[in-house]
C-alpha cells in the first residue's frame, strides 16, 4: 500500500490481478522504493547533541544518511534487474 500511496505501483483485484510498475524500471530508483517503504521509520530531528563526542557521531550519521541516499537515488530497479540476469 505504501508503494501503492508514493504512485510507484499500481494494482488490479481479480483472477488476473496483480500489481505493475507506473513508471518504467529505470525511472525508478532505489531510494524511492526505500523512502515509500520505510516512510514512518523516519527518525525524529536530533536533539541536540549532549557533549562534543555525541555532537561527532550525530554529524557522522547525517553525513553517512545523505550519502546512502545520494548513493540509492543513482541507482534503478532497471540496475537491479541488470544485475540479476548477468547473475
């Protein structure tokens, strides 16, 4: 349903149901997939940081978040289904 709500899938109920792509595999990436999916595990804004360590760790997780997802965003399920057949 999540999929369904960010417009990536689409279905159909019946015998011959099913649910499909809206967009074509390589318009879609994989951060999209993950963002629907996981859109109510978001975590709360940081509070603020209590000591310099915690402050570097926190800054660390952020830095590490935006490049996940830099990283997620580049990539397709077009990419995914590429590598599974060169599998």
């Amino acid at each position: 349903m999540r999929l369904k709500r960010k417009a990536l899938v689409n279905s159909s109920r019946g015998p011959k149901g099913g649910y499909w792509l809206m967009r074509p595999p390589k318009l879609i990436s994989v951060a999209e997939v993950i963002g629907a999916v996981q859109e109510s595990r978001r975590r709360p804004p940081a509070a603020r940081a209590a000591n310099e360590h915690e402050e570097i760790v926190s800054r660390l997780w952020t830095d590490a978040e935006r490049k996940r997802h830099h990283f997620l965003s580049q990539v397709t399920l077009a990419d995914l289904i590429e590598d599974g057949e060169a599998e």
